[in-house]
C-alpha cells in the first residue's frame, strides 16, 4: 500500500475559499463609496480646499518654464510687461476672463522691395478683403498717429513682441495674410505674497484682473488649490447661522422625545392585539406615504389665515376674525406649526421601529412578568423598554438625523425667511446665493452634528450585553 495516499493528506489539503459572502456584500459596499463615501469626500473637500487660492507665477511666460513664486488670491500686483502665447483652441472656449490678441502672419514687400514673411499683431492691419467664411485675406499696414510715433511697423519672426524683427514696412502698405493666430495675453507681475515677500513672475490673463490704469491690477483667481478655514469663517459669520442653529436646535429636543413617547404609545396599541388593531396599524402609517413638502402644505392650509382652523374656531364661535399665525409678529405660532407637522408626519417611522423590536420580545416573558403581580407601567419600564434599547438607538439616530435636515416643512410653513434651519441655509447658498464652498461648509456642519449625536446615543443607550462587554 502506498504510504502516502493516507487519510491525513485529504484532510491537510488546504481549503477553498468561499467567496459567496464576499460576492453578496459587494454590492453593499460600491453602493457606500458611490452614493456615501464619495459625496461626503467632495463635500468635505469644498468646505475646507480652495482650489484657487494661490497662483503659481512662471519664469518665463510659458506653461512648461520653473515657479518663481506663488500670489494669494486677491492680492494687490503691479503689471510691468504683457506678452502674447499661442492658445490651443479648445482652451479658448472653456477658459473664462482671458485677455487675447489676434495675430496675422503676412506676406508683403518693404520700402526696398525686399519681401517680408513674419507676424504683425491685428491692430496694425486694417482687413480689407475676406473669403466666404469671414476669414481675411489681405489688408494694409494702419498708419500710426503722433508726431514722435515711428512710422514703421515692425514684422515679427514669431507671433511675439519679443521675438526677432524680420522687417520694418511703411504705412499703408498692402499685405496678403498668409495665417492667423489667436494668443493669451501673459502678464509680467509682480507682488507681496502670504509671508511679506515680494515675488515676480509672468502669469496667465485669465487669473489677473487688470485695473483701469492697465498698470496696476489684483489676483481674481490662482491655479493651484490649498486648505483653508476661509469657508468655514463665511458660515460662522453668516448673519442666518446662529438663528438657523438655534433653530434647528430647538425644533430638535421639542420633536424628538415627543415622537419617541407617541411612537412607543402606539405600537403598544398594535402589539396589544386589541380588536380592530389593524385598523389602527393603517390609521398611524398613512403619513408615511406623504412627503415632507406636502405635509408641510397640509398643515399650511390648516394654520393660513384662511385655514381649516380659523374656519372651525370661528364656526364654532370662539373668534370672531380670523387669526393670523404665520407671520413674522407670530413666529412662535410657525415653531409650533412645524413642531405638530413633523410630529405627525414622522411620528410612524419610529412607530415601525418599535413594533419590529416589540415583536422580537418573548411573549413568555411579559406572560411571566402579567402571573407576578406586575403592571403595565412595570412591565413597561422594567421589562420592554430595556429589550428595546438596540431598537431604539436606530430610532433615535435616525429621527435625530432626519429633524436635523429639515427643510421643505420649513420653507412650506414659513417660506424660509422667519424660521430658517440648517437644511435651508445650505439650500440658500447653493442655490441663490451660487456659494458651493460655504453650503458645504453648512452641509458637513449637519454632518458632523448628526455623527456626534448618533455616537452620543450609541454610548448612553446600550444593552446589557454592551454594557457587560465594556
């Protein structure tokens, strides 16, 4: 018998990887990074990175030459010499707040009648014939006005002020234009950057904006990107975000145990198996197929001056005009009516979270608990709320997460002005305002709260079986 076809090699085999639980969460996970952890990166990303907050200044007045220095954004500079670069064409339509300069390279004979092959820029020429599709074709040489102005017009080697002069030609000179080129007008600047230091260098026209005096300008934008608190100072020092926090703030502690209390309350009603529980069951989910706008609509025709409630106060002759309860003079009537619309609305949610958890407690149990003498109350607090911890951290992490975005109830009930949340200021300035990087700042400001409050639920309401571990 062969002594190594034992039993001990089938079992020293290695084992097969199952890759069935990998495969299943896959799609868990890409959903994560695409629609959570990519957002929440770009939003964080625009509330603390200025990708033009500094512009790198060249050696020379090309893309490829060494940095001589970096300006901060909206820094004073002092404009010493201008030069025109070629443009790619496609940079021509997608750059914003370039300066360009049309160049004609043209073909013609000077004073001598020596012929001339080089680049003018377009000011010097005056077109005077053109093809069908509006492309010239020849001109003459413009005459240039004052007594001290040279009367000769220099013809470049290069589409460039700077570069060799291939011949001179006198005013009014015919000249056949050969090609023609669109450049980007750089500027030779020079400024103070972030540390006090004088630096100089050439930069794009597209990042300069240029003064009157054509001699003097300021950084409008820079090229390259740097962390900054600038956004975050803008919220803070935003006149709407102290009363939208406090805002939020409130209509948070005021929604939230409300709809814990009434959301416990019912799903003890439907797990009680009373007759005609079902109904009941269907009664406090309706408000889950009805979206935050149109509850805030609803309860908007319910508070307005010609509202349901006005109508049933004054049918029933307790006033005897109506009441005005949405307006800046009332503002806490608008709390209060957000506060009812909220609770209404959602108050479902968590009441399906707490059924779910009822339903996991042992009927034994609580049977157990009734034979012993204990009442509802006890069984309640002794026996159901502590099973339902796990039930209620979810329930109240979201709530929390949701009271903290809202946002249409909001605008529905008080149009955004009186009562602002949040929600509605990162709306506000990404919308109206076109300010991404402060409504991100807003944005992850809500973010941030949320995370801090879910981690403050997970500590102080855990099971038994955390609290052991811990």
């Amino acid at each position: 018998m062969n002594e190594d076809s034992t039993p001990s090699n089938s079992l020293g085999r290695r084992r097969r990887r199952d890759w069935t639980p990998y495969l299943l969460i896959l799609p868990t996970v890409l959903y994560l990074l695409l629609f959570f952890a990519w957002p929440m990166f770009r939003g964080l990303g625009l509330a603390i990175w200025n990708p033009e907050a500094l512009l790198a200044l060249r050696a020379e007045a090309t893309q490829d030459s060494a940095i001589a220095g970096k300006l901060p954004q909206g820094a004073e500079v002092e404009i010493l010499e201008r030069q025109g670069n070629l443009i790619p064409p496609e940079e021509q339509e997608e750059a914003a707040n370039l300066l360009t300069e049309i160049w004609f390279k043209i073909k013609s004979q000077d004073a001598e009648g020596r012929e001339v092959i080089g680049w003018v820029p377009d000011r010097r020429i005056r077109v005077r014939e053109k093809d069908e599709e509006e492309r010239p074709l020849a001109g003459t040489v413009r005459p240039k006005l004052g007594a001290k102005a040279d009367p000769l017009t220099s013809v470049y080697a290069e589409p460039n002020e700077r570069s060799e002069v291939v011949g001179r030609l006198e005013s009014r000179v015919r000249v056949d234009i050969v090609e023609q080129a669109v450049l980007e007008v750089w500027f030779l600047v020079r400024g103070q950057n972030k540390a006090g230091e004088t630096v100089q260098g050439w930069a794009q026209s597209r990042y300069i904006q240029v003064f009157g005096d054509e001699e003097s300008g300021r950084v409008d934008r820079g090229n390259a990107g740097q962390l900054t608190a600038e956004y975050i100072q803008k919220m803070t020092q935003d006149r709407f975000f102290k009363p939208a926090l406090y805002a939020t703030l409130i209509l948070t502690l005021l929604i939230i145990p409300v709809q814990l209390v009434l959301a416990i309350v019912m799903a003890l009603v439907v797990q009680a198996r009373l007759k005609g529980n079902t109904i009941f069951l269907y009664i406090f989910a309706i408000p889950l197929a009805i979206s935050d706008l149109a509850a805030g609509i609803i309860w908007y025709a319910i508070f307005t001056q010609h509202g349901f409630l006005n109508s049933i106060l004054q049918g029933l002759g307790f006033i005897d005009a109506p009441i005005t309860y949405l307006s800046v003079d009332t503002r806490y009537w608008i709390f209060i009516a957000i506060w009812l619309a909220e609770v209404w609305r959602a108050t479902s949610l968590v009441m399906i979270i707490v059924v779910s958890g009822l339903q996991a407690i042992s009927e034994e149990v609580l049977e157990a608990a009734e034979v012993f003498g204990a009442s509802l109350w006890e069984r309640v607090r002794y026996i159901i709320l502590p099973l339902l911890r796990p039930s209620l951290q979810v329930a109240l992490i979201l709530r929390t997460i949701f009271a903290l975005q809202l946002f249409a109830v909001v605008v529905a009930l008080s149009g955004g002005d009186v009562v602002t949340t949040l929600a509605n200021e990162t709306f506000r300035q990404y919308s109206l305002l076109r300010n991404p990087h402060v409504a991100a700042s807003y944005a992850s400001f809500i973010l941030l709260l949320s995370v801090g409050i879910a981690f403050l639920y997970l500590r102080t309401i855990r099971t038994q079986q955390e609290l052991e571990q811990s």
